[in-house]
C-alpha cells in the first residue's frame, strides 16, 4: 500500500510542475514581492504616418465594347488585338452589297419624287392663272395646290429614306470612337453579326490614363469627413497614392483620388473610390488588378502599441497603471493603421502610464511591477 501511494504521489507532484511550467510560459513574470512584471510605457504625442493597401481592379479610361449597327457578314477585320488605333480608324467592315443597293433604290425614289413635286409646281402654276381669269374654280385651285404639297412630302419622306440608307451604308465601316488599344477579337471574317447580338465585336479602350477601383470602409469614410469638415474638402486635402502591381512590384509614378461615391453598399458597408494613374509606357492594361497604397498622416497623435489594447465589439480597452495597480479605461482608435500601432482619438490623456505588452493577460486590479 505504501508503495501505491508513493506511486500516486509521484504523478500527481508531476502533473502539479507541468500545470506550473505551462502557466509560466503564458503569463508575466511574477515577483517575489506579489504582483507581476508588464512591459509600460508613457502616453507621448508624435506624427505618425500609415499606409493602408486597398485591393483594386484596373480599368481604361474609356472602355468602349463595339457592337455593329446594322446586321451583315464581316467581310474583313481591320485591325490585330493589341493594336493602337486612333478616333474614326475602321475597324471592321460589315457586307456592303445590300445596303448600296437600298441607297441606290432610295436615290432613285428621291428624283421620282422631285419629277412628282415639278409636275404638281406646274400644274399649280398654270391652276392660279386660270382661276384669275375666271376658268376653273376655287374648288380645283385647292385640289392642284393639295396635289403640290403631297409632292413636297414626298420629296422630303424619299430623303429621309435616302439619308437613312447612306448612314446604314457608313455603319458597315464599323470605326473606332476614341483613340486607343484594341482588346481580343472574337467575331472574325465571315461571321455574321447584328445590333441585338450580346458580345461585342472587340473593346477599345483608352490607355493613356488608366482609372484604379478601390473600396473604402465607412468608418474610414466617416474618419475623413470628421477630419476635413466634408467630403469634398476631404477629396481636396487627398495625398497622392501609390500602385502595387499584381507581381509584387510599384507602379514608377503615382496617383491621385478623383473621385469618391456617395453611397454606401448596402452588402459590404464599403463605399467605393477612384484613383486616376498616368499610363505613357502603357504597362498598366484594363482588366488587371492591384493594390492602392494610401498614407494617412496624423499630426500629434497618441500611438500606442496594438499588444497594449484589447478588442471589445468596437472599442478597445487599454489597461493604465495607477498606483500601482491596473485600470482599464476604454479608448477609441482611428480606423487607419499599421498592423502594428494605433492612433487613440479618445480616452488617454498625455502622460498616462499604460500596459504595453500583453494586455489581454491582464486582469483589473492587477499589481504592476
């Protein structure tokens, strides 16, 4: 029994130092004298700047998908995908044969309708002079003067028809409507196409400067029309922004924000934004994506560590030490940071003693040595 017991004792003294050790790793040092030792640190004010990434989709300035206006075969591409095209450049030409023939058919009714309109001029003329000698009536000068403007509206639909059949016949030369590069062609020689089909017949788009979509959240919306007194001031007083390239690299020049949207999206509480990059040696393409890198500049601001606060719902509890003893008070952060700090917008005052370290370890009361 003796031997049992001692056997006991021995896992139990075991199982106690394992306990002990593991506490140990996870929480401060405990001193002799009660009480555990923190990491502290005195609240001081400072600039600081952070630079927060925004996931962004690429865009030309001027994405135009080209879709034909009239129905037809393509008879040929004039263009290559990739090419750089300029305003009016033909890019494709649809069959002419058809629409030459209704231009030629409304040609023709144009002078029929004008050889009508001179025939019921003359019969008018020669109406008027015989009803001032007295040798038809007024009954008849009405008819011949009704049979003229019959005429004259039919001059004028022949025309229209006319006027309509020659721009069927330019739309058959499908041109580019701005300067720029030609996207992927997927419509090639022989097929047929029409106004109502769904995808386009290529995308130009204007590569010059390219438009960098990005979402902010509305805190950070909120943060900046506090800051700034509105939105437009806050457009205005925008820094510069930086371009993160999918392959890791930066973008050589910079940008700037031009415009913000008004609303807010109702399914992500995001609230998207522009940003407008030169694009001369054309490495920026429509359709990539990236990463937006926007500084945030804090004059005098109260930063702390993130390892000194504590997260609750959307507010942050950061522990002071008075007298000794830790005291939570809770803080409000800027919504802008690093990862790494936070800027205290309220709740600290300059001079506080706070827990820099392990705040989450941290009960109230706590002796802080």
């Amino acid at each position: 029994m003796k031997k049992v017991k001692g056997k006991w004792m021995r896992l139990i003294g075991l199982f106690s130092c394992s306990v002990w050790m593991a506490s140990c790793q996870q929480a401060p040092t405990q001193q002799a004298g009660g009480g555990a030792s923190y990491e502290t640190m005195k609240v001081v004010t400072s600039d600081k700047e952070f630079v927060t990434g925004y996931s962004a989709s690429i865009r030309g300035r001027y994405d135009a998908g080209i879709l034909p206006q009239v129905s037809g075969t393509i008879q040929r591409v004039m263009v290559s995908e990739g090419q750089k095209v300029k305003k009016g450049q033909s890019l494709f030409i649809i069959d002419q044969v058809p629409y030459r023939a209704a231009l030629n058919t409304a040609s023709a009714n144009v002078q029929a309708a004008k050889a009508g309109l001179a025939t019921a001029q003359l019969s008018y003329d020669s109406a008027k002079e015989l009803y001032a000698q007295n040798v038809i009536s007024e009954h008849q000068l009405k008819t011949t003067e009704n049979a003229l403007l019959t005429a004259k509206a039919q001059v004028a639909q022949a025309e229209a028809q006319e006027l309509n059949a020659k721009n069927n016949l330019a739309y058959t030369e499908v041109k580019s409507p701005s300067d720029g590069v030609v996207g992927a062609i997927p419509m090639r020689e022989g097929t047929l196409v029409s106004p109502s089909m769904g995808v386009p017949l290529t995308t130009v788009s204007d590569n010059k400067e390219m438009y960098v979509y990005f979402s902010m959240t509305e805190n950070q919306l909120l943060s900046m029309t506090r800051q700034h007194g509105s939105m437009d001031e806050a457009l205005k007083a925008m820094p510069t922004v930086q371009l993160k390239l999918n392959d890791g690299s930066m973008y050589e020049h910079t940008g700037r924000i031009e415009s913000i949207s008004g609303v807010i999206d109702r399914q992500t509480g995001t609230i998207s934004a522009r940003a407008v990059f030169p694009n001369e040696g054309g490495i920026l393409h429509s359709g990539a994506n990236g990463t937006v890198l926007m500084p945030t500049v804090h004059k005098d601001a109260m930063v702390i560590p993130q390892a000194a606060a504590v997260q609750m719902q959307n507010k942050y509890i950061v522990y002071k030490v008075v007298d000794g003893k830790a005291t939570s008070a809770l803080v409000s952060v800027s919504p802008t940071s690093d990862g790494k700090e936070f800027v205290v917008t309220d709740g600290l005052q300059v001079g506080d003693e706070i827990i820099a370290k392990g705040a989450g370890l941290v009960r109230e009361g706590t002796v802080v040595k």
